[in-house]
C-alpha cells in the first residue's frame, strides 16, 4: 500500500519535480541549499557594509595620517592653482599644530 503523503510533502515534491523538469535542480540537500543561502547572504551584508563605509575612506585615511594623505593626494595632481596651494599650506599648517598640541598635552599629562 503506497504512502499518504501530507500537503506540505507534496508540494514539496512536486516543486522538486517541476525544478528537475526544468532544468533548475540545484543538486543540493536542503540542508546544504540553507547554508549556501546564509553563506550568500553573509557575503551580500559585507558587500553593502563595505559599499556604505567607501565614502569615509578618504576621511580615514586623513585621520589616521593626515600629511601623508594630503602627500598621495597632492601627488595626484590636486592643489594645482595658486589658491588650492594656499589651502594646502593652510591644512598642513593646522595639521602641524593639532600634532604639536597633542604632543603637549601628552607630556603635560606626563607631568602630573
């Protein structure tokens, strides 16, 4: 005597036969086919995270050096005019101080 399969069975079974029909049989267990899907979907979450914090490369790159940022990027033809060289002098000028007051601040904390 055959076996009474449930509903859900059945659609299960008929969506397997319909994908084997059609070409689409992905060959994997169902258990596999989740992991691939979480695998997938961990690889899209970089992928978004990644393309969301391209933006701030540049601000990073100044931040955690800020001459040598401003070196590639004059490098790079920026700051060709006389006015964006004055701005560049500006910002190393600034840059210079902000480097030495923090190296004030850490030998006055030193001191204490």
């Amino acid at each position: 005597m055959p076996k009474l399969l449930t509903a859900e069975e059945e659609a299960r079974n008929f969506d397997r036969q319909r994908d084997k029909r059609s070409g689409n049989d992905s060959g994997l267990t169902p258990k596999q086919l989740k992991e691939f899907q979480k695998q997938r979907k961990e690889e899209q979450e970089k992928r978004d995270e990644g393309a969301e914090n391209e933006h701030l490369e540049k601000f990073t790159g100044f931040v955690n050096d800020p001459l040598g940022y401003l070196h590639s990027i004059v490098s790079q033809g920026e700051f060709g005019n006389r006015d964006q060289r004055s701005q560049l002098y500006e910002i190393i000028t600034l840059v210079k101080i902000e480097q030495s007051l923090k190296e004030l601040v850490s030998i006055l904390k030193s001191r204490k």
